[in-house]
C-alpha cells in the first residue's frame, strides 16, 4: 500500500466529492494531528465529511503522524503557513512522500523544499484513468470538486474533455 | 463555565440606539443583552470578510483564514464559493501536479501488475 500526506483542506475536497474510499483503496494517507484537530471541529459543527473522515481515522485507513519538531521550525523559518499546512508539508519532507494539497500558499512551499504535490483533481482524473472509478461517478465527483475546490473554468474543462473522451464506462 | 466580562464606554449614533431600544421594548430583553448580541454577531461578521481578504491578497492560507473566521475549513471553501473567489493556482502548478501524480500512479501499477510466470524447466531423464 502506498503511502500520501493530505492536508486538511484537500482531504475534505476529496471525501466531500466522495473520491476518498477509492483514494484509500490503493493508497494509505497520513495527517499530522494538526490536521485532525481542523477535521475534529467540523464534527463539532455537525459536518458529514468531518464524521466520515475520523471513522477512517478510527478505522487505520487514515493515519496520524507527526513530523519532527527541527522540521517544522525550518519551513515555519522561511514561509508563513497556518499550522495545518506547516505540519503536513514538514511530514511530507521527513517521510519524502507525496503531499495532497490545494492551497498556493502550500503549494509554493512544497516547491521550495521540492516535495512533489498533487491537487484533488489530479486524484480524479488518475482514479479515472487507471478504471477506480467510473464514468458516471468521476462526472459526478467533477461536479462537486468545481462546487468546492472553485478551480478555474480552464483546468475543469481540462478534465471534463478527458472523461468525455474517456475508455472507461 | 463563567465567562469574563470587561466594562467599556462608546458613543453610538442615536438611530442605532433607538434601533437597540425598540428590540429591548419588543423582545422584552435587556437593553445591555441587546448591545453583546449585536457586538458578536458584527465581530463575527468582520472577522469572516477580514479573512476573506486576507484570504485572497494571499497573506492567508485556507486554514489560516477558516481560523481566523472561526469556520470548518469545508465550510470557509463553500463560502469562498459562493462569493465566487476561485482557486488561482497558476497553470505551471497544475502542469507540475499532473507530472507527480503520473509518477505516484506508476508506481502503484508497478505494485498492483501481475508477478511474472516463472517456469522452471525440469529436464526429463530418461530411464
């Protein structure tokens, strides 16, 4: 089972667009605590995906680490993150794993310290291509994660053509 | 648990006062109750539109801003939504993602393609 760190914002993009249990079919994520707690407060709130996320977490299908404290000092040196963020991107640099992640001001980092990342769109259109979801549900998760991840018009499309144009029914 | 109060004196405008009066004489609540609500649900409200802001100038990150608004990030995307402030990655950063995650997925075909069919050949002695 592979191995990929989320932050807060892109792992609730990826349940609220219901791509999380095919995610974690083939993958394992880890979050830091910082990360959780975000999460803890939308089941305070009385959030579904909030709910959903800590039975995953309850169930091992969504870990929880933490990075090295001499890490999260030298990107919190260099970059102005919020602790969610700064945590996630200092796990993916100590565990050299890939890291989900949406937000620019992450993303900017993550290109600083060269830690590969990936929006929930690439995770869409990759469940698609290698046949971990369908046609009708990929469609279906495009529409939410427009709703949500409020991409730009350009990089929808982009996906869209690529499932209209797709193989897999 | 009790909460902490402090005193502070303001002047207010008299519409605003007559305003708070008549809501005190209609819902029959202290006046002093009527000036707490009204002042958190305003701090609430500032506090979500400064996040916005800080937000969009990029001095915030998502969660940054959620906090700030004391929102779930979920529902801090869903607002940011609605008042239609998009995701401005640059293209480059997509173009990147799409690399990255070819080469997360390669692996994972690596790991999930069928172990090839080793056939050992056995040398048939004749007897």
């Amino acid at each position: 089972m592979k191995l990929v760190i989320s932050d807060a914002s892109t792992l609730i993009l990826l349940t609220k667009s219901e791509l999380i249990l095919p995610l974690l079919s083939k993958f394992k994520i880890i979050i830091p605590n910082e990360v959780y707690l975000e999460i803890l407060k939308g089941k305070e709130k009385g959030k579904q995906d909030a709910y959903q996320i800590d039975y995953l977490v309850k169930q091992n299908k969504i870990l929880i680490k933490q990075p090295k404290e001499e890490t999260v000092s030298l990107i919190n040196n260099l970059c102005v993150l919020d602790i969610g963020e700064l945590y996630a991107i200092a796990l993916a640099k100590d565990l050299n794993l890939s890291i989900l992640i949406d937000d620019k001001k992450g993303i900017n980092t993550c290109n600083l310290f060269n830690i590969y990342f990936l929006t929930a769109l690439q995770i869409l259109k990759l469940l698609y291509k290698h046949k971990f979801v369908s046609k009708a549900k990929a469609l279906n998760s495009l529409y939410n994660l427009k709703k949500n991840g409020r991409y730009k018009e350009n990089e929808v499309k982009i996906i869209y053509d690529f499932l209209k144009g797709g193989y897999y029914e | 648990m009790n909460k902490k109060y402090s005193s502070i004196s303001l002047r207010l405008e008299n519409d605003l006062v007559e305003k708070i009066e008549q809501v005190s004489r209609l819902e029959d609540i202290e006046k002093s109750v009527i000036y707490r609500q009204s002042i958190k649900k305003g701090i609430k409200e500032i506090l979500k539109e400064l996040a916005i802001k800080l937000y969009v100038e990029e001095k915030l990150t998502i969660s940054g801003a959620a906090r700030l608004s004391d929102m779930y990030i979920g529902d801090f995307m869903e607002l940011l939504g609605k008042r239609g402030i998009k995701n401005e990655l640059p293209d480059e950063y997509m173009r990147m993602a799409d690399k990255n995650a070819e080469k997360l997925f390669k692996k994972i075909n690596k790991l999930n393609s069928p172990k090839k069919k080793v056939i050992y050949k056995v040398n048939k002695y004749k007897k």
